[in-house]
C-alpha cells in the first residue's frame, strides 16, 4: 500500500516569546495522493505555519511530519533540502521571481542544485513554461508580465523538478478575478493529471475548487466534509 | 519505513554552475557590479603603479648615479703639518706642477686637475672695457683652473675655446666666461673674435670662451675662469685647510667602476712624501646609495598601495554585505528550491570573487598604462616588475575572495523563513 503524501501526526509549532504564541497545534491530517485540499481560515489562524511546514522551510515543535512516508522532523538539513527541491514545490502569493532573470532563468533556478545536466534542465524549464501557457514568453523579464503571467511562472518553476507536492500560499492573492480563474482552471487540469496540490487561502471561491477542505482556528485543524469540487 | 532521505541525491552546485551564476549576477547588474569593483580597481591599480613608478624613477636614479655620481673623485689639499711658509703667505699647494700629468698616468682618469677658487680683496672690480660696455661688477667668482681640470669640469661652451696647457704653462692672461658674467659685463659670443678683456681690479684678461655649464665643480652663479699658474703669478698660493673656501682641489673624472681604485692611489701618487695631507673623497658606493634609495621608495610606496587595496576591500566586502541583505528574498527563493546554505555560501564568495578578479586585472592594466605612459613623457624606460606585476589580478582575486567570506557565511546562515518575509 502506498504511503500518504502527508501524514501529519500532533504537529504543533510554538514560536517562542513571551508570550508564546501556539500557531499550530496538535495537528492531524492525511492527505493521499492526488488529493486537492484547501486549507482556509482568517488572517493568523495559521496557515501560513502550516504551509511553512509542509514545506520543509520551518521545523515543527512537537509531533512529525511524513512526506511520503519519510519523517523529516528527523531529517538533516541536507535531506530537507532535497526533500524541498525533488519532491515539493512551492508558489507564493507574491510570486518572489527574480527581477533580474528572464521568465526561463526564473524557471532555470530551481533546476540548478538537481544534479542533471544543462541541456536536460533547459528541455525541462522550457517544457514546463510551455505547460503554464508561457512558451512565447521565455525571455520575458517579470517586471514585464502581467500579475496572471509571473504567477505561471512561479508555478512552472514549482514543477519543474516535478514534485509529487504542490502547495500554494494564496496564489490568486495578487491577481484580478480573470486571471485567478484562469490560474485556478490551470491548477485544476494539474491536479487532474495526478497531482497532489494544498492551497492556502481564504478565498471561499479559490477553496471551492479542492475535493477537500480544511479549516484551521487558533492553531486548531479541522476538516469539512462533502465539500464540492468545481 | 524507508530511511530517512532514501532515494534523493543531496542538493549539489558545481563549480561551472555557481561560476555561471556570478557571472549572470555581474552582469545583469552592471552598475552596481561597476562600483562594487572600483574599490578593487583603484587598490590594484594604485599598487601596479605606485610600484612600477618606484621601479621607472629607481631606474632613473642609478642612471644618474652611473653617469656622474659614479665617476667623480675629488682630493682637498688639507695644508702642510707644520707649516712652512713665511707669515703672511700661504704654503705651496700639495699639488705639484705637474699634478695633471701625474693623475693621468693612473689607470682609470680620463681627466684631472687642480683648481680653487681665487681669494680677492673685498670690493675688486671686474669690468669690461669701455669700448664694450664699461661695465662693473663685484659679484664674479673668479676661478683658477689647470687644464686638466678644465677638461674634467666637462664645460659646454657656447663660443670660443678653452684654457690651453700653453696659456697656462706660460701664464698667459686669459679667461674664459660662464654666460651669465659675459651677460653681466656686456661680452657676447659674437665679440669673441675681436678678444675682449676682462679688468680684474685693472689687470687685464682676454677672454678666449664663454661656457654655459660644468658637469663637475660648482662655481656659483656667476664664474671667470683662468689658468692655474697665471692665478699663482698675480694672487700667490691657494689658502689650505679642509673647509676653507679658497682651498686648492684637485677634480677627477674617471671611468666607470674606476673611481674607487683611483681615489685610493691618487694620494700617494701626487705626493708620495706627504699623502695623508691629501684628503680623497670617493663617490659613495653608488650601489649602496641606490639600494637605499631604492629601498625606502619601495617600503614607503609599498605600504601606500596596500593601503589602496585595504581600502577596496572593504568596498567589496561592504558592498556585497549591502547585496546580500538586498538579496534576502533571493535567498529565500534558492533555499526553497532545495540549494543548502552552501550553496549560498558559495554563490555570493564566486560572485565576489569574480568581482575582485575582475577589478584586478582592470586594475593592473590600469596601473601598467599609467607606467607606461608616465615613462614616455619623461623619456625614460618603464621598468615594470613581473614578480608582482603578472600575480597583480590574483590579488583582486584575494581581495574579493576575502572581501566576500564574510557577508557569503551571513547570507549562509539566513533562514529560508527568514528570508522569504523579505521577498
């Protein structure tokens, strides 16, 4: 039997103080392969912590962690790192492109640690900017793409190394509602392709395109049954 | 349950990826890569050059030194120890007749001779005639020169001639004139065919030559030279004595590398009876002089262009201090993508470090045309030294290398958490 993607075992995150603040607490969740769960909950609830730790960018204070089966509380630094740049990617509200790189260096970046060879990075940064919709603008620079075109960007350099993990942290937080649907309708297609996608929101309407739902409040997970997926 | 991280290979940057990676960051910010590598410029630049033009002027110096420091020796004639001559009067000089012609025989002299300076009652005249310019002045320096010495002083003369051993053996009165008394006293080059006299306090000189300069033996501003025994025959003997004006001197030129061996026979061969009443001096030993010179140039020169270099790496290392908190939400992208802290570490010393590379070999092209140049206004030879000229880049090098280690290990140690909220 295969193992979950995520299995989260009373994982908790205190950041010390005073006053010491329990931005997770106690959290169970597992999530299987090719599920699409939305993580809502209003401003300091704790999603962001949460996303932080599924991303391996911040280490919990009690509990673990397994990312496909492997429980990277334990694991060194170096491990994480790997964990970060093969099995997870990562796309941020903000973007965080590099302003200075083309839209194909930007993609580029995340290939640069993996180990393969230049012409092989190069195929793949191509092909998954051709799979965002971004084939005709690879040596834009970000500062002239459209909010809708530096989030495919960020997202084709998400799945690039092609992780079997995509989290999300607000994706359409900086876009208009045109191109939110339209990175929503992109995200949909990845996850009909086998992808498992997490996405951070609060957006009731970005929440209603996962299969699941997830609350948290005050650090405290809980999950909606029977949500629709659109 | 699998082992921990089976299955990944850890993260990894080679060398080619983080050189490429520097470079794309030098050059996609160029401004700022400019004045992040004018520190390592100006340092490397300023010790290329600073050195290079200690080694050009040292060149110089010896030069100088080779040519006349090296061959001039001089003998001072310190006067009889009991002395002999009637009161009032003043000993014969130590020098004999034939001074000159005993000098000459030494190996090494290309010429040499006696002279001093003729001691005259206060307010003597001197005055052309008054056919001429009936001219007065009282400021000449009247000189009295053998023949050897007027060929060792190495005079260049504008017009005429010089004192002969003739005019001198038979204690003619003649004269030859440096330019500035000839302008004084109104004798122009163009009279000299006519021969115009000089009054010494009445007493009449020709003038055969004007000179314009001497290599050897300073006269003063304005100077008359005559024959050695002509000024014996009107004035008497020289005054004796070390330090005394109107001493009698002995000038020799020699050959190069001669002049320590002449210096130490000369004595003894022009008055063998008496030679410690002869005071040599020799050239100071030209090589040791330069080393000196050298030396103290270089340490001085040295110190100033390590300084220049200090100076450009705090530049460096300020500004990719400046970089890397500018760049934090960079760092926070790489981490996220799986590059180690090492593989920060490693991209902002590369990037440093191309900088100072970059900076140095700017630099030393810099410094070597400011050598280059500077020698070939002057005339002289560069002199350009490859023992620190050739490593100058690798010093940029170092510099950034340096520079760098400590804002690389600050931006190593910047969390991935930490890092994004600045993205």
């Amino acid at each position: 039997m295969t193992a979950p993607v995520i299995e989260l075992r009373g994982l908790a995150r205190t950041y010390p103080g005073p006053p010491a603040v329990h931005a997770l607490r106690l959290a169970d969740l597992v999530i299987e392969l090719n599920d699409y769960v939305a993580v809502t909950g209003p401003s300091g609830s704790g999603k962001s912590t949460l996303l932080h730790l599924l991303g391996l960018l911040d280490s919990p204070t009690a509990g673990s962690y397994l990312l496909d089966g492997l429980d990277t509380s334990k694991l060194p630094d170096r491990d994480r790192s790997a964990l970060r740049g093969r099995r997870i990617g990562i796309v941020f509200q903000a973007f965080h492109l590099l302003s200075y790189r083309t839209a194909l260096e930007n993609v580029l970046v995340a290939e640069l640690y993996n180990q393969t060879s230049r012409g092989t990075r190069l195929r793949a940064a191509i092909d998954a900017l051709i799979a965002v919709g971004l084939g005709q603008r690879l040596d834009a620079l970000p500062t002239t793409l459209s909010g809708g075109e530096c989030q495919r960007v960020a997202i084709a350099r998400a799945l690039v190394n092609r992780p079997s993990l995509l989290l999300c942290d607000e994706p359409t937080g900086n876009l208009d509602s045109r191109n939110a649907a339209s990175l929503m309708a992109l995200l949909d297609q990845l996850n009909s392709g086998g992808l498992t996608i997490v996405i951070i929101t609060h957006d009731p309407a970005v929440a209603a395109h996962a299969g699941r739902t997830v609350a948290i409040s005050d650090g405290i997970l809980s999950e909606r049954t029977g949500a629709p997926h659109a | 349950m699998p082992r921990p991280g089976a299955g990944l290979p850890p993260p990894r940057l080679s060398v080619r990826d983080a050189a490429a990676e520097a470079v794309a960051g030098i050059v996609q910010r160029p401004g700022r890569s400019g004045l992040t590598m004018l520190g390592t410029v100006l340092g490397v630049g300023a010790f290329v050059a600073v050195l290079g033009l200690t080694a050009t002027g040292a060149g110089q110096i010896s030069r100088q030194f080779s040519v006349l420091e090296d061959t001039t020796v001089t003998v001072a004639d310190n006067g009889p120890a009991n002395d002999v001559a009637p009161p009032g009067t003043y000993p014969t000089p130590g020098f004999a007749a034939d001074a000159d012609a005993i000098a000459d025989h030494i190996h090494g002299v290309v010429a040499a001779g006696v002279w001093w300076p003729v001691a005259l009652p206060q307010g003597t005249n001197f005055s052309a005639s008054e056919a001429l310019s009936g001219v007065t002045s009282q400021t000449v320096n009247l000189l009295a020169a053998s023949p050897g010495a007027v060929k060792a002083m190495v005079l260049t003369m504008v017009a005429g001639a010089r004192l002969s051993a003739y005019e001198n053996d038979t204690a003619q009165h003649v004269a030859m004139l440096n330019t500035t008394t000839a302008a004084t006293l109104g004798i122009s080059a163009a009279r000299l065919p006519s021969h115009p006299a000089v009054f010494v306090d009445g007493i009449a000189y020709t003038v055969v030559g004007i000179y314009s300069s001497a290599q050897r033996v300073v006269s003063g501003d304005s100077g008359m030279l005559i024959p050695e025994k002509t000024a014996l025959a009107e004035y008497g003997n020289p005054e004796p004595g070390i330090g005394s004006y109107e001493e009698a001197q002995m000038v020799i030129a020699t050959k190069t590398g001669a002049a320590e061996e002449v210096a130490r026979e000369i004595a003894a061969a022009e008055l063998p009876t008496d030679p410690k009443r002869l005071v040599v001096t020799p050239p100071q030993n030209p090589l040791k002089l330069q080393g000196e010179v050298n030396g103290d140039l270089a340490g001085l020169f040295l110190i100033l262009a390590l300084i220049s270099l200090l100076i450009g790496a705090v530049g460096i290392g300020n500004t990719t201090l400046v970089a890397v908190l500018e760049r934090t939400g960079e760092i926070g992208v790489r981490r996220s993508v799986g590059a180690r802290p090492r593989h920060i570490a490693a991209q902002f010393l590369a990037e440093s470090t191309a900088l100072g590379t970059l900076g140095g070999l700017i630099g030393t092209c810099i410094g070597v045309a400011i050598v280059v140049i500077f020698a070939a206004t002057k005339n002289w030879t560069a002199v350009l030294n490859p023992a620190y000229t050739l490593p100058a880049p690798l010093i940029g090098t170092v510099v950034g290398l340096l520079a760098g280690a400590y804002p690389a290990l600050r931006a190593a140690r910047t969390s991935p958490l930490e890092a994004l909220r600045y993205a």
